[in-house]
C-alpha cells in the first residue's frame, strides 16, 4: 500500500500548479480526503486512475515509483511488442517495466497490455529456447521480472469494494505455469472485484474444499499443463457439481484446454483469453451472477 500524497506532490507528478489541483480534488475530479489538520491527501490509485481515465500524461511518474518517462512511450501495446521481447531476454527490468506501463498509463485494459504484448513476448522467449537461442535462465528470470510488474500493478489499482463479489482460484495438481494464474487475479481486480489468489499446483480435492470454505461468488481454474487429463477432468466435475450446489459461478481457460478438452470441463462460462474474463464479469455487474 502506498502512502497517501499531499497536494504538492501531486501537483508535481501532474506537471500542473497546486492551486488547480486543489480545485480538482475540491470538485471532485481527484479523490482526496483531508487530515486531521484539514490538509488534503490523495490515495496514488486515485491519480493512477485519473491519468489512465482521462489520457493525462505523468510528469513525473518517478515520484510514484514507477519508471521515470513511463506513460509517455507506445500507447498501442503491438508497437512495443519486440521490444519488449528483447528487454526480457536481456533481463532489462527497467525498459520493460516502462514498456508495459506505457500503454497501461495511457488507458489501455490490463489485460490488453498483457495479452497484446507481454503473453506474445514470452511466447517469444519459448521459441527462443526451443530453439537453443536462448538459455532457460533467461526465461525464468523473465517469469520473474513479469511477476513484479503484475505485483505492481497490483498496488496501483484501487482497493476493491468490501461488498465486491468475490472470486477465488488457482491450477490444479501438475501445472506449474505462474503466470497465467496471476494474471487472471488480477485482470478481476481490475474489473473490481475483491480476489484470492490460491496459488498454482493444487490438487482439485484441495480447491474444492476451498469453495465449501469460502463460498466465493465465482471460482476460476487456470489449465496451462494438463498431463493426467482424466483425473483432471474427473476432478473438476466434482469441483464444478459442488460449485453449482453453493451457488458459486465456475469459469475455466488456459492454454492446455484444447478442442478435445473443452466441451469436457463444464463450466458457467469459458471466456476466451483474459479481455473476454474481464468482458464476460463487467457484463455480469455485482448483483447478476449465475449460480
Ligand atoms: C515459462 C514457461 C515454462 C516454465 C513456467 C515457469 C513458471 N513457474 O511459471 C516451466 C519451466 C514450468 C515450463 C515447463 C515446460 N514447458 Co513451458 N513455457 C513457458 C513459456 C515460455 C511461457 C509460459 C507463460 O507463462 N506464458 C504466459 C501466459 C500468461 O500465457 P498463456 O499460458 O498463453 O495464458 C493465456 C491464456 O491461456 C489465458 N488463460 C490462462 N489461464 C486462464 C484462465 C482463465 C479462467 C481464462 C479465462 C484465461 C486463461 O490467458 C493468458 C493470457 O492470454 C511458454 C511459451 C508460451 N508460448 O507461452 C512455454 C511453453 C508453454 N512450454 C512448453 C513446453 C514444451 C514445456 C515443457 C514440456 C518443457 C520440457 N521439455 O520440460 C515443460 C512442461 C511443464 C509441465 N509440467 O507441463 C511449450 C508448450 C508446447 C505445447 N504446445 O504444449 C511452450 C509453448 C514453449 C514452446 N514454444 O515450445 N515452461
């Protein structure tokens, strides 16, 4: 969580003078609340917000943490794309960092920036590697460096509503793949929802127990490795039959769920790629999700 920023700071991130800023927090167009002291503070994810919502380029993104310049580069993540392939087998975190909050910053969905650029670049790196053209460590230590930007990220969004629905899920038992997982979390939280993450190899008795204790408004299952598909698929029918018992809405994807595989995996839906997870919950709003 980010402490909150005075007026001066803001008004030094946003280029503009502090005299206008406050005029904006006072009509509302920037949340602020104000100190016991009466002096106005404002959360990051609000200015974050403000500058995706309105196109507002930061002057100084620095001062929020993220890298200086960000914001100001390719707003069409597809420009960015082969860069951001070379930065991530060079292991440049910064220069990617910057090219994927670029067209974040500039408004564009999350799951957009990832799936039109960073999924691409690391399909990318996969090639790179099958083909001996890259070594594994430069892919894993690409994993890596993904995994703080979408941690980052994660702290820039604002915090969900405590009655936000809420939606729990994980892989099952064999599928290392982080990526996908934390991806599909976040991509949610972005659409507002309040989530837990479980984690990735869980066997499917496990995530089920999960559901009777947690009683989410929606289940996801990522399946990027599925070497056993009968257990897979056996486990998921029980998983999927207790969902439905609780009134819990199911929602699988991933790679390995293939022509043969899909019609196999009920589910209340099966979204294609993570811009149809976050259209698919917009569509449903807070209070219309199927059981
Ligand atoms: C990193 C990586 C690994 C790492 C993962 C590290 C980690 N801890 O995460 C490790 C080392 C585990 C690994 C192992 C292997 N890997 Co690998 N790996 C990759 C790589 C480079 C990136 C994977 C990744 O994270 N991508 C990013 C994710 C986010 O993208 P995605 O999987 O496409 O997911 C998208 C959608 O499917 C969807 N989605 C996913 N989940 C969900 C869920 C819901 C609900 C929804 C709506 C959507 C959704 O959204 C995502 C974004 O678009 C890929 C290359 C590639 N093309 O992806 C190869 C790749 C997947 N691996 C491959 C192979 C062959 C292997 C190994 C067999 C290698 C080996 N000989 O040992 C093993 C198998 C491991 C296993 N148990 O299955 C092949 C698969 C080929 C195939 N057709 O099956 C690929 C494609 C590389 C290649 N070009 O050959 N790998």
């Amino acid at each position: 969580m980010h402490p909150p920023l005075t007026t001066r700071q803001v008004a030094f991130v946003l280029g503009i003078s502090e005299a206008s800023l406050k005029r904006w927090c006072d009509r509302g167009v920037l949340p602020s609340a104000r100190t016991v002291g009466g002096h106005r503070r404002l959360p990051v994810h609000g200015v974050v917000e403000f500058a995706r919502s309105r196109g507002f380029p930061l002057a100084h993104p620095e001062v929020l943490g993220l890298p200086p310049q960000a914001g100001r580069g390719h707003a069409v993540v597809d420009r960015g794309r082969l860069d951001l392939r070379r930065a991530l087998l060079a292991g440049d975190e910064e220069v990617f960092r910057r090219l994927a909050f670029d067209p974040w910053l500039a408004g564009q969905p999350l799951a957009e920036v990832l799936e039109r650029g960073v999924v691409p670049a690391l399909d990318g790196l996969g090639l790179d590697v099958l083909h001996g053209v890259a070594e594994i460590y430069q892919e894993r230590r690409a994993i890596e460096i993904c995994l703080r930007f979408l941690h980052e990220v994660r702290g820039l969004l604002p915090p969900p509503a405590d009655d936000a629905p809420l939606a729990i899920g994980g892989s099952a038992e064999h599928d290392p793949y982080l990526l996908p997982a934390a991806m599909v979390d976040l991509c949610l939280r972005e659409a507002g929802w309040r989530t837990q993450a479980l984690g990735i190899g869980i066997p499917l008795s496990s995530l089920c127990a999960a559901v009777e204790a947690v009683r989410p408004d929606l289940f996801w299952l990522s399946v990027s490795a599925a070497p056993d598909r009968e257990a897979l698929v056996a486990g998921w029918a029980e998983l999927q039959e207790r969902a439905v018992a609780l009134g819990t809405a199911t929602v699988v994807g991933g790679r390995a769920l293939d022509a043969a595989l899909r019609p196999r995996m009920a589910a209340t839906a099966m979204p294609i790629g993570l811009s149809g997870l976050q259209a698919w919950v917009r569509e449903l709003g807070p209070s219309r999700i199927p059981g």
